[in-house]
C-alpha cells in the first residue's frame, strides 16, 4: 500500500493561501486544510507548530511578493510611499490576506525586508536614530491600517458592494435635517469609502510623512 504523499512547506502554503482567499482567518483552520490537501492535521504541525504560526507564514509570503524586484529610489519620502503602495498592491491582489497580516503580523524574511527598508529609509531622512524606533511603529501601524481598510473594501463581491452603496445612499440623502443637519448640508458631496481609495491613501500617508519631516533637526 503506498504510504501518503508528503507535503512540502510551500505546496502547503499554497493551499493555505487558496482556502483564504475564499473564506478568512476565522473560518479557516489547520483540519480544513488537511482536509484539502488529502492528510491528516498531525502531518502538518511537522511544518508549523500551530494555526497563528501558519497564518504568519502565509502573510509573509505576501511581503516577499511585495519586495521582489524592489530598488530603493528617490528620497526617503519617496522610498516609503513606493515601499507602501507596494504593499497595498500586494494585498490588493489577495484582499483576504490583508487582514491577516494586520492581525497576526509576520516574524518571517518578508516582514524583515520590509522592515530593514522602513528603517534605512528613516535613517536617510535625517531623525535622530532615538526617534526612529517610534516613528517607524506609527508609520507601519498607519500602513497596515489604510491596507486592510482598502483590502476589505476590495473583498466585497458585486451585490455586497451595490447593496452598500444603496444602503449609504438612503443613510446619506435621506438624512433628516432637523436631527442631522450637518449631514444633510453636505450630502451631495460627501463620498461613499471606497471612492478614490489610493488618493486618499497617498495623502494619509504624505501628512504622516510631512510631520516627520517637520522633527527633522
């Protein structure tokens, strides 16, 4: 009888990222995915000791895609805005992941590129090296942010997305302007959240960029 297949780390990686894709971090567990792959769950703790190590591994993946081929270009301004919108890409193609990464992080060669990159960038810039620990966890806090905002925006299939845009439509123009006059006032131009998602995100993003500038001695 021929014995069972052995699985490599990456092939099961793959499935991982496949089971994701379609469901979230929730729903997902390590008996689905032995189940995908035709194993039993014990022959996969011999690759990841548990669920959140997993979910690490499979959004590390995400950054080593984000930073293949990546040349630091330009000032540091620029370096960190390309180095974010890298990122949103990335996750843009696998919205589901996105969330993942906010939640779980990652320990793995991904998270340390983008981490290495983050910093030089800062060193560039001129801060002070006691400054740059703080102001590096912000602007990594603000770009997970804005990435699982976009990336859950992004997630949403066709009618959930029209069934929310007719949900803000009735929230917005038919706002009583006795009890919300504000929101009544400016109705017509106020913009459902995903509309000009990126823009936003480079703004966010230049603000942030603009007030470390701003410490620079």
């Amino acid at each position: 009888m021929a014995g069972r297949r052995r699985w490599s780390t990456e092939e099961i990686l793959d499935t991982a990222a496949e089971l994701l894709r379609a469901g979230d971090a929730e729903s997902f567990s390590v008996r689905k995915l032995a189940a995908a792959l035709g194993t039993d769950s014990s022959s996969l703790y011999r690759h990841f000791r548990n669920k959140v190590e997993l979910l690490r591994a499979v959004a590390d993946r995400v950054l080593m895609a984000a930073m293949d081929g990546y040349r630091p270009e330009g000032d540091w301004k620029q370096r960190i805005t390309t180095l974010a919108l890298r990122l949103g890409e990335a996750f843009g193609e696998q919205p589901q992941l996105a969330a993942i990464w906010g939640r779980y992080a990652s320990g793995g060669t991904g998270s340390r590129l983008v981490m290495e990159e983050l910093l030089q960038a800062l060193r560039a810039s001129g801060l002070p090296d006691e400054e740059i620990p703080a102001r590096y966890h912000r602007i990594v806090i603000l770009i997970a942010a804005l990435i699982s905002s976009e990336a859950g925006i992004g997630a949403l299939t066709p009618k959930e997305h029209e069934q929310g845009m007719e949900q803000f439509r009735v929230a917005v123009l038919g706002a009583d302007p006795e009890l919300f006059p504000a929101l009544a006032h400016f109705a017509r131009d106020i913009r459902p959240l995903g509309a000009d998602r990126r823009a936003a995100f480079e703004e966010i993003l230049a603000a942030q960029l603009a007030h470390i500038e701003a410490r620079i001695p």
